[in-house]
C-alpha cells in the first residue's frame, strides 16, 4: 500500500534537502520521466547499467523513459502510481573559507528513482556535463547512492541500503534517517512552511552566491575597521535580503517588460548595509534613518545615506518617490512603512521583515485574545490587516538569514482599496493612536537608561541605604524587593526610570554588591582579589574606607586603592 507520509516526507527531502544537509541551500528538479518499463533494483545497483558519460538522450532512450513535467508532486505518485525518475541539481552554500580561496562554486546533481508501491526511492550521485549534456556515476567515498524505503510492516521506520558498493555514512544513518522518521511521524511533513517559495529557489542560490561573492570580503574589511558587532551575522543576512528582493525585482521585471529597473528606499536603514548591496546592484535608491552611523563614511559618495527623522504625517512625506519602501527591522517604523507606501504614489509597494513588535504610536504591538498564536504570529496578521485595508495586495514568504525572525511580508500590488484619499488613510491610523495613550516614535538622540547617569548624590544616598541595612541587620542579604522597599519614593522613580531598575544598579557597583541566590550582598573576597598585578588601579576601595572592619584583603591583593 502507498503510504502519503512516507511520499510527502520524501518529496519535502527532494524539493529541501538544505533542512537537513547545510551545505546546500536549495535544489531544482530539472527533469522528471515516467518509465515506460517498470526498474528494478537489481538493474540500478549494476554498475554496468550505467555507461560512461552517456548522453541524456541516451539514458532516457536505454531505461524507457518518456517526458513528465518537472514540476511534479508527491500527490502525482499517489494518484498516478506510475514510476518516476527524477533529475535533481542541488546548489551548494558557498563558504567564507571558498571564498578567501577563490574555490568554484560547483552545484550537485542526482538522480532519484521512484518506486511507489515498495514505498522506496533510490538516489544515484552523478557528474553532469552541461556543455554536452552528458551525465556519468560518480563512485568515490565522498558520493553516496543509496535507497531509502520503509521497514515491512512499519508506518515510520526507515531502512537504509547502499547501492554499488558497501558502505556506512554517519550522515545518512544517523542524521538524515532519523530526521526523516521524525517528519513522517509527526506533523512536519505536512505543515511545514519551506523558504523562499514565493521566487525561484535557482535564481535566488544564484544571486546570493555571486553576492556573497563579490562583498563579503570587502564589507568584512570595512566592518572590522568600524563595527563591533558580528559581521558575519549582519553582512550575510543583508546579502541574503538583497539576493532575495533582487530576485524578486527581476521576476517583476520579466513578467512586464515595460518595467524599468526599480527604484527603493530603505525607511530605518541603520548601518546602510543593504542600501550599499542594492546599489552596487544597480538598483536607485536610498537610506533613511534618524541617527547616522560611522560605517557611512566607508561606502562612498554614491550611496545615498539620510539622517532624518521622519513626519508621517506630512502629505508629501518630504521624501523622492520610489517603487519599492523596504523596512529591514524598522521597529517602530513597521506599520507606518505600510501607510506611507499607500500615499507615496500608486505605483509604489513594500517589503517588510519585521522583527519587534510595534504599533503605530511607537509602543509595543498588544498581543490580540488569539491564544494559540505567539505575539509574533499576531503581529503579522496585524501587518496583513493593515496592507489589505491600505490597498495592497500581499504574500508572506520565509527568508534564509540568521535570524529567528525570518518571516517577510510582500506587498506587491494594489487591490481595490488602492484610491482610499489621504484624509482617510490619516484619520484610520489617528484613531489607532487615539486608543493608547499618546505617540511616541523613536527620538534621535539615545537617551542613556542604564544608572550611570543618575546623580552622584542619589548614587551615594543608595549605596549607604542598602549598605547600612546589610552591616546592621541583614547581613544575610537583601531581596531586590526588600532592597527597593528600604528607598524613599524620590530614590524609586529615579530608578524607575532606568532599564533594569535596581538590579542594574548594584551590578554597576560589583566593587561593593554581588546578587547571588536572587538575594544583594556584599561583593566576595574571592571576586575583590587583584588578578592582575600590572592593571593601574583607578577607584578607591569601598571597604578599605567606608565598612566598620575594612577590607579583609591587603593593599597589594585588593582590585581596589588603599
């Protein structure tokens, strides 16, 4: 009996393989063909079977096979129940370490046959020649051929056998087996949201590995000169963004010829690493944002980098006019991208990837009564809202970054909504504003929230509080409860106001306090001893000249001056 899970699971393994192996990031069926005459195993596993860089033509002519389209399911063996073999090319992830060494990017090619009612394919590693369009088996350790079917009698245990040669694979048996197992007997093999379904999966591979390419070493130079942060993180996930609205563009582009090379802006561009790609790209474009970073000044005069905050309210928005409003983790900016796309002109669209969840008046998005819903999956449904509502028509697609937050939303159209009046759009988000308390959109100048601002007067005032009670009373330590419970209301709403309240407090003075079991006490021994006799010391030992027995340390093992 053909078994749908096993068939669905295989399918997703075919159409997936990079959810289980991480050296490819997709694959094409280029070719698929019906048997005209049924295989058999015993003719697959014989090497004689397969000739030496025989041609295409000649394959299909020698194992009776006859055309099918490329474009087949898992439902097409269900309902056909006809055997299948399947020409597969897997694009290969191109690695920071190929890249340094000029390594060719050399895709993979395969060949799956199918066998239904034995529920069991066999897969067939092979060299293909593009240029004469000739194929040979490919035997060396590294190439596995092998079938995969399931047990007699099972509904999800897999059996694994080698075809050509005897051989175990750590790989196979003890990764890709089981993870296939794990989709057939549960609910991934059906619900599963694959990436990049909205664009074609070869032309993307193809667009991010030339991109990886041609920036990744360049950028890493400059970030390393500049930024703090990871690079590999923030250059490979704009590469991937990039290859994905550029693949986007050119698809646009081919469908209506009369389109002209899109133009974009970049609303919350932040290090401008995006704008940077999409430019040298070719594309028009800009990048806004309310506070200029320093890595700016390494892309050049031709990129167009903003530092401006915007008024959303403005008719004209004060900003050129685009195609493409694209909002890469533009927090507070998230849905306003939407509506201001809605009135920048009707030829204008939107990409958003959210990450934080924001409303229109620049506070945390309220999680709707959805109760099986995260506050992420909310949100977007609440993006989707409000595109339909503003005139767009619209798609969610899952990028591959490295990012939790992987969901991307397209507004790739105008539906009937499109010719709303600007007074209503503005009236519509005025009346979200309205029911919270007031609009509070991101200023441009970082307000510092961590206790180091806070007086040096209240400071002492803390420090002596909490630092009496634990001498005189409760030399066992304080909860941060009863620690804030000791202040007066004017200490509280000084720390009120900092991110982490008193907690970040004593842990900006680990030269007198320690939080340890949930509970403030004076900073230990072992954590005062100097560990480092050459390090200049530059503050004053809270001990040495404030606590009734001093320091239990001496001026030469203290951290701290004497």
């Amino acid at each position: 009996m053909i078994s749908n899970s096993f068939w669905q699971t295989s399918f997703l393994y075919f159409n997936r393989p990079n959810l289980i192996n991480r050296r490819y990031v997709g694959s094409k069926i280029e070719f698929a063909w019906i048997t005209t005459q049924e295989l058999s195993l015993s003719l697959i596993s014989n090497r004689s079977s397969w000739k030496e860089w025989q041609a295409i033509q000649e394959f299909t002519t020698r194992w009776y096979l006859k055309k099918h389209d490329s474009s087949i399911q898992f439902s097409d063996i269900i309902s056909s129940k006809q055997q299948f073999v399947l020409f597969r090319k897997l694009f290969r992830k191109q690695s920071l370490k190929s890249l340094q060494n000029n390594s060719e990017n050399v895709d993979d090619y395969d060949i799956i046959i199918l066998f239904p009612h034995k529920n069991l394919f066999a897969l067939i590693t092979i060299d293909y020649n593009k240029t004469n369009e000739t194929i040979q088996l490919l035997t060396n350790d590294s190439c596995l051929s092998y079938t995969i079917g399931l047990l007699d009698g099972t509904d999800s245990k897999l059996q694994v056998n080698y075809l050509f040669k005897h051989q175990t694979n750590y790989w196979l048996e003890n990764i890709c087996k089981p993870k296939l197992e794990q989709w057939i007997q549960g609910s991934q093999s059906t619900t599963f949201q694959g990436s990049i379904t909205k664009i074609s999966v070869e032309s993307y591979c193809s667009n991010y590995n030339r991109m990886k390419a041609k920036y990744s070493l360049p950028l890493l130079d400059i970030w390393e000169k500049v930024e703090k942060t990871d690079p590999i993180k923030f250059i490979f996930e704009d590469i991937a963004i990039a290859s994905y609205l550029v693949t986007l563009w050119d698809e646009e582009s081919s469908k209506n010829p009369s389109i002209q090379k899109q133009t974009f802006a970049d609303i919350g561009c932040g290090n401008g690493l995006l704008v940077y790609i999409l430019a040298n790209e070719g594309f028009e474009g800009y990048g806004i944002d309310i506070r200029r970073r320093n890595i700016w000044n390494h892309y050049g005069p031709n990129i167009k980098l903003i530092e401006k905050q915007l008024d959303p309210f403005s008719e004209n928005l004060d900003l050129p006019k685009v195609d493409w409003l694209i909002g890469n983790h533009s927090d507070e900016l998230t849905p306003w991208i939407i509506y201001i796309a809605s009135n920048m002109s009707p030829q204008t669209r939107a990409f958003l990837l959210p990450c934080c969840c924001y409303d229109f008046d620049g506070n945390k998005f309220q999680r709707t009564t959805d109760q099986d819903k995260s506050q992420y999956q909310c949100y977007l449904n609440y993006l989707e809202k409000l595109s339909g509502e503003f005139g767009f028509n619209f798609f969610r697609d899952k990028l591959r970054i490295p990012s939790t937050k992987r969901i991307c939303l397209v507004c790739y159209d105008r539906n009937d909504q499109t010719f709303i009046d600007f007074e209503t759009k503005k009236a519509f988000v005025q009346k979200q504003i309205q029911s919270r308390a007031h609009l509070r959109l991101r200023q441009k100048e970082i307000v510092v929230q961590n206790c180091t601002k806070i007086s040096q007067e209240f400071k002492n005032q803390i420090i002596k509080i909490l630092t009496d009670q634990l001498i005189y009373f409760q030399p066992e330590g304080l909860t941060l409860g009863e620690g804030i419970r000791l202040l007066d209301l004017q200490l509280r709403e000084q720390l009120k106001n900092q991110c982490g309240g008193l907690q970040t407090f004593i842990r900006n003075h680990r030269n007198i306090f320690t939080i340890q079991d949930c509970r403030i006490q004076f900073q230990t021994e072992s954590q005062l001893r100097r560990k480092n006799q050459d390090r200049i010391r530059t503050k004053d030992c809270w001990f040495h000249f404030n606590h009734p027995n001093g320091c239990k340390l001496s001026d030469d093992d203290c951290s701290y001056k004497h």
